[in-house]
C-alpha cells in the first residue's frame, strides 16, 4: 500500500477561522493515523489580495495547534513557471483558446440562451469557442484582457473514449450526501475559465498541478468544493496526473447556522487565543 499524503492549503487572503481549523486538523490527524506525510500549501497566487501579514499568522495558528509539517512550504506565488509549462502542454493540444469576452458579456449571452445556467459552479456554463485569427491578432495587438478557457468539446475528443468513464472515489461525503465512486461531469463546467492574461493559472487549474508535485494521495476539504472536483478529475486526465481519493467534510457553523468565514474576526483562531481559549478547547469545539 503506498504512503497516505494529505495537505492543508490555505490562502493568505485572512486570518483563519474555525471552519479552517477542523478542516486542517482533519488532514493532519489522517496522515498522522497512518503514519504518512502531511504537506502544506500556500495559496498565494492572487497577489493583489494575498498578504504576507496573513502567512505569517496562518503558519503561527498552525503550529498553535499542534500541527507539523514538512518544509520547506510551496507557495504557489513561487510556482508561475510550471503553471506556465502546463498551460503551454495544453496549448500544444489545442484544447485551449483564448477569450475575450467580459463577464458582462458572457452574462447577456447566458440570459439569451436558456440551456446555459447562470447559477452553475463556476457562475456561467458558458461554452465557445476561440475568434479567427486575424480577429485574435488584432485584440492582442490591442492589449485587450482575454481568458484562458478549456474546451470542453475539444476535451471530450481528446480524451475519447475514456471521457464518459471519468470518475473519482468519495470517502466522505459530497453535499448532497454522495459518497463512494462518483462519475464525473465536467461539462456542468461548460468551457472553464483555466488561467487569465494577468494570472498564470486559476485555481483549478493550479491546485491539480500542485496536488500532484506534492505527492498528494488524499484531498480533504470542504463539501463546498465537492463540485470543483468533476472539473479537477478531467484536468487530472488531460495532463495525465495521478487522481487522489476525495473526502469532503461538513462545513461549520455559527450557532445561528451562519457558515464561518474569513470575514467573521470574532471566530478567527487569533481572536480565540486572544480570549484565553486552548489548543485543546478549539479541538473540542469543532468536535474532531
């Protein structure tokens, strides 16, 4: 049986908070169980949010807590160059275009086609295509902002057979209740957003190239990302990476029933120390 790897990848965007804490503990305690390896990840690709104030107190909150973990930390601010090669390996593929259409845009083109849901996982199943190429050179030439997006269709073809037998296991449980060998469907995507003119990657795109750098066997997170897996699995073929077993949590609340969040400071780990409360007592509360 090979070594169970789990990771903790936080964003430095805030202190964390409870819903942190239990997801982190989590990770930890099964790699713990099972005599692996527990990795962490800093997810400091949004420079623009992203503070260094906020790295520093979620390594102290972590080691707070009793948590230790192999060094040295990836920072993905410090892995543009390998998202750049798989974007580029991608490219080569031709299962990415280039799009230049705002969110505005794209908005108005989903109200004028009913089969597009403007509530799906990623805000807009949008699905296009890339411009001609002069049309292309010209927005270039411009400067104007373009996304990078996944062809969907392109994907599918690609990958052929093996696209409809896409799947992934669940060991704990989706939000829905979904657990064990889950197909994926991706196309509830429609064509994602993969990386940007200014950002080398998105999070989907970055979080599936590093989970695999690190060695990463088992995801634990939250069941709010449940549905960012069916996109992760297809990316997880196309480059063809090893795909980790899945357990999704439940999500914690406030006693109102409110989800923790970063902007919540009274339940930030920091604000809880500072009122007297013990590494233990956090333990308790997040029933672990």
């Amino acid at each position: 049986m090979s070594e169970i790897t789990t990771r903790f990848a936080p964003s430095p965007t805030g202190y964390l908070h409870l819903g942190h804490a239990y997801s982190a503990l989590l990770a930890f305690e099964k790699a713990k169980q099972a005599g692996g390896r527990f990795v962490l990840r800093i997810e400091d690709i949004d420079r623009t949010r992203c503070k260094p104030e906020f790295e520093a107190a979620i390594l102290e909150d972590l080691q707070w807590l009793g948590l230790v973990w192999e060094t040295p930390v990836m920072r993905q601010s410090e892995r543009f160059d390998a998202y750049a090669q798989t974007l580029d390996a991608l490219k080569a593929k031709n299962i990415v275009y280039r799009c230049f259409r705002t969110r505005k845009e794209i908005a108005e083109k989903i109200a004028r086609a009913p089969h597009f849901d403007a509530a799906g996982p990623t805000a807009s199943q949008y699905v296009g295509a890339p411009l001609a190429p002069d049309e292309e050179d010209a927005r270039l030439e411009t400067g104007d902002a373009y996304a990078w997006r996944l062809s969907l269709a392109r994907a599918r073809e690609a990958l052929g057979g093996d696209f409809s037998a896409l799947q992934f296991f669940e060991a704990g449980r989706g939000p829905n209740g979904e657990a064990g060998a889950i197909k994926a469907m991706p196309e509830i995507f429609g064509d994602p957003v993969i990386a940007r003119k200014e950002f080398g990657a998105s999070y989907h795109l970055s979080s599936v190239i590093d989970d695999a750098a690190q060695g990463v066997t088992h995801i634990i997170r939250g069941e709010d990302l449940f549905t960012a897996t069916h996109l992760h699995r297809l990316l997880q073929a196309l480059l063809d990476l090893p795909t980790p077993d899945y357990f999704h949590h439940r999500l914690l609340t406030d006693d109102n029933g409110k989800r923790f969040a970063k902007r919540d400071q009274s339940v930030t780990l920091r604000a809880l120390r500072q009122d007297g409360a013990s590494p233990a007592q956090i333990r308790e509360r997040v029933r672990l």
